[in-house]
C-alpha cells in the first residue's frame, strides 16, 4: 500500500466568536488516501492555517523538508519510522509546536489506515484491552457576563451532566486573567464560590476536576486561593500557572494538597519529562494531536506509569480525536479519565456535527468500539459548509 495524495480541510464554524476560549470552533481535518481506496483521518488542535502549512509547505533543504512531500509514495503501515524521519527532517521547520501539532494530525490518520487495513478497532494494534472500564468526564462550559449567570451556568451544566449519568465532571474556573470568559473581571474569592457552587450541585460521590486555565503567575498567589479548594475534594487542578513555569509548578505541588494537572499545549515526550520531573505534576495531560500524536501520547502515559502518575487525555475537538483519544485509553490502564461530551452538552457545532464516532456512553462508561481504525464518519456535508481553506 501506498500513500496517493493527503489532503487538509481547514473548518471554521459560521457562528464561531474569537473572543470565545474554545479551539473546538475550527479544525484542520487531515485526509490521507492511498492506492488501495483506504482513506485515514487525523485532527490537531491548533490554528488549522497554521497547520495546513505545515503540512503542504514544500521543503527547501535536508533539515526543512515538506511533510507531504515526504508521505508521497511511502508505505502508511510504517508508522513509527515515518513519524521519527518527518521529525528529523523537518527539525528547522519546528521541533515543537505547529509542526509537531500538524504531524500528529496526519500520524492520527497512518494509525486509522492501518487499523482498516487490518479490519480491527485501532485499539487492538495499541496493546492488550485494559481490565477496567473507560471513564469519561463532561467537561462545564460557563455562560453570560456577569457572575450569576456564569456560576448558575456551570450549576445547570453540572445538573444535567449528573442526569446524563456522568460519574465526572470538570468545571472551567476564570473570570480573570488573559483567558477570562466575556472579559470578566472577578476576585478570586468569586472563583471560590463558584467552585462550591459546582460541588454542592454534584454532591461528595461525583469526582470534580476544576480547570482554571493558566489563572495565576506563581505559587505564591496560586496557593493563596487554591488552599481552601483541598475542602471541595478536587481530583485535580488543570493548569494554575504558565506551563513554562516548571519551578513554579513544583513549588505549589509541594504545598497544595490537589494534585496539579497540565501538558494540554505540550508536543513531544521530552517536554512532558521536563513537567513531570521538574515541574512535579500530579496528572499528566497529553493531547493525542498537540503531543504529536498517538504513538507519542502512548510514549507519554509510559513515561507517567513509570513514575505512577495517573493520565487524563486533553482533547477539546471534534469526534476525530475523540476517537483516538478513546481507542488510546482502551489500550492504556493508566488513564483515569478521558474528556468527552454527548452532543446534548456541546456548544460548538463541529463538535456535533463533524464526525460520527463509534463510541456509546452509557452508565458512566464508554462502551468497547469495534469498527476499523478510529471507527469515525465523516460528516462531508459539514465540511462543504464548514471549509474556508
């Protein structure tokens, strides 16, 4: 089998706010076809102009070739020897970010044309079925511009998550800071009452994540507020502070008696080494697309095992890298949770109408998928009225 052609759809959804927190309003949908009719499709979570470049760009010497150009012809069974060539020859085009974003899109889409190739659920090709069920937790997305009306927000979410049959859920927490919904402006005491708000909403017996999205520059102010969050039993606490900031994460780690999730932005097994060794993490979220992929997610919760840190996947896109994302934690007994919403509680039209994945929720679980690959449908009439690029 050969690879023919790969294509890059870069969506944007016709309602989408920029002022929005949500990279779940466009998608840089990853097609790659090949000489035997067996199509695969990848995802990234990042700008998709960016990562269409990325792609497409031709090369102009040994160290920047075109990743395109490169998968043209090659065999795309031989997953682990093309991602680590496109690595190395694209190392002055970006050994980080966008171009590792993009190559896990299009690393996504090898590991859905080998599973149709074989005629089995790409978690089959990942490792032995884990022993346990695969939990998923509904992420709360707030509303409105005033306090009230986000805090009740999230409590109606919280409410109907719990009705779903949700056994977690994660609240969003930032009503300041550069990435504060609508522009507010609230006291940290506020974020206190709303995370108080979501508990006494859920009850003791439903596991809550809170996700404050990189609110505070340091330990120091992080922990001043976060201390009277260890009240609420908290499974973790999503990204406190910037991600770069590793000693700073280490220093609220020793002191905060909440366990301190990142790595969302994170490409590459070395970074993550970087933040669960000097930063001190409790929980380690990589991104099956940012990370660079499913190869390189699964070399992440290896890392995390070894140092017997749980995973809880980041994955705020379509049904493409949920669907990864799924089929990886089948595979993987260390991931505690992974992050999915029905389509009743998605906001963003992509997220409903992209893709169709082969993946049931009930009773708290996710159930078994069992079609080829990703096992996920293409929804081409989304596409059509999505694309912009």
């Amino acid at each position: 089998m050969k690879i023919t052609d790969i294509e890059c759809h870069v969506l944007l959804a016709d309602d989408y706010d920029p002022s929005f927190t949500s990279s779940a309003q466009d998608s840089l949908l990853v097609v790659v076809h090949t000489d035997e009719g067996i199509t695969g499709y990848g995802e990234s979570d990042l700008n998709p102009w960016i990562g269409k470049a990325c792609i497409e760009a031709p090369g102009t010497h040994t160290m920047g070739l075109g990743m395109k150009e490169m998968l043209i012809g090659r065999d795309p069974s031989d997953i682990d020897a093309l991602w680590q060539e496109i690595y190395t020859m694209t190392a002055m085009n970006g050994r980080r970010g966008a171009v590792v974003h993009a190559l896990g899109a299009v690393e996504m889409a090898l590991w859905d044309i080998k599973g149709k190739a074989k005629n089995v659920p790409l978690w089959q090709l990942l490792g032995p079925k884990r022993d346990t069920p695969v939990i998923p937790y509904a992420s709360l997305q707030p509303a409105g511009t005033t306090f009230t009306a986000y805090r009740d927000a999230l409590c109606r979410s919280a409410e109907e998550a719990k009705r779903l049959g949700f056994r977690a859920v994660k609240a969003e927490c930032t009503m300041n800071g550069p990435y504060a919904h609508n522009g507010m402006n609230e006291n940290y005491a506020r974020h206190t009452e709303v995370v108080a708000a979501v508990r006494e909403t859920l009850g003791p017996d439903i596991t809550l994540m809170v996700d404050v999205q990189y609110l505070w520059r340091d330990a120091k102010t992080a922990l001043s507020v976060a201390k009277d969050w260890e009240q609420f039993n908290l499974y973790f606490l999503e990204t406190p502070i910037w991600p770069d900031l590793l000693d700073e994460h280490a220093a609220l780690a020793a002191s905060l008696n909440i366990p301190i999730a990142s790595g969302e932005w994170l490409s590459t097994r070395w970074e993550f080494e970087e933040l669960m060794d000097r930063g001190k993490v409790g929980v380690a979220q990589p991104d099956v697309g940012r990370v660079g992929g499913i190869s390189e997610a699964r070399r992440v919760c290896e890392m995390a095992a070894e140092r017997g840190l749980p995973v809880v996947p980041h994955c705020w896109k379509t049904g493409v890298s949920i669907s990864a994302t799924a089929h990886l934690a089948f595979a993987t007994p260390g991931i505690s949770f992974i992050e999915y919403l029905p389509p009743q509680l998605c906001v963003e039209k992509l997220r409903r109408e992209l893709a169709q994945e082969d993946l049931v929720f009930k009773d708290g679980e996710i159930l078994l998928p069992t079609k080829p690959g990703l096992g996920v449908e293409i929804n081409w009439d989304a596409v059509k009225a999505y694309k912009v690029a």
